[in-house]
C-alpha cells in the first residue's frame, strides 16, 4: 500500500476550543507537499514535510495570514508517483 494512503489528519473535528490551534499529518510519504483548500475549491494554504520527516502540522494560517474559520476543509497530499485526496472539519 503507498505511504500517501496511510496518512493520518488529526484531530477530526478539530475543535479550536479545546485548546490545540493545530491540525497535524502524520505518516506522510517522503517529500511530501500539501495543498488544502476550502470547501469551495479556493487555495489556502502548503505544508511541505523536511526531507526525512513524515509528519507536518498545520497552525490554521492562511497564505494571506488569515486564521481559517469554522468549515469543512479539503486537502490534496503529492509526492513523488503518489496523491492523496481527503477532508477535514474545524469547528470554532
């Protein structure tokens, strides 16, 4: 099984009243980068994974420095021959 399809997004929800403003990738194929997305398709924001690492977390940062809200989020996972396509929500 490629390593892009074991990867792990938590936590699902992220519940930012909980106390943890950070939704982790964990078991990540090599090289990996992520693309996340809103619901409606509009680019937010790439994590890239350090060469020997496997795991990234995101702080819910936008590219345009913006915290994202409440929603439903997509993601996109690339590395070398593999995709990986997914969801996650984040509740405020």
């Amino acid at each position: 099984k490629p390593q892009g399809e074991a990867a792990e997004i938590y936590p699902q929800p992220l519940v930012l009243s909980r106390g943890n403003p950070f939704l982790h990738f964990d078991h990540l194929p090599a090289e990996a980068i992520i693309y996340i997305f809103s619901s409606n398709g509009k680019y937010l924001q790439t994590l890239r994974t350090e060469s020997n690492e496997r795991s990234v977390s995101w702080n819910l940062v936008t590219k345009d420095g913006e915290m994202a809200g409440s929603g439903v989020y997509l993601y996109r996972i690339e590395s070398p021959g593999e995709e990986k396509t997914g969801k996650f929500v984040l509740v405020r």
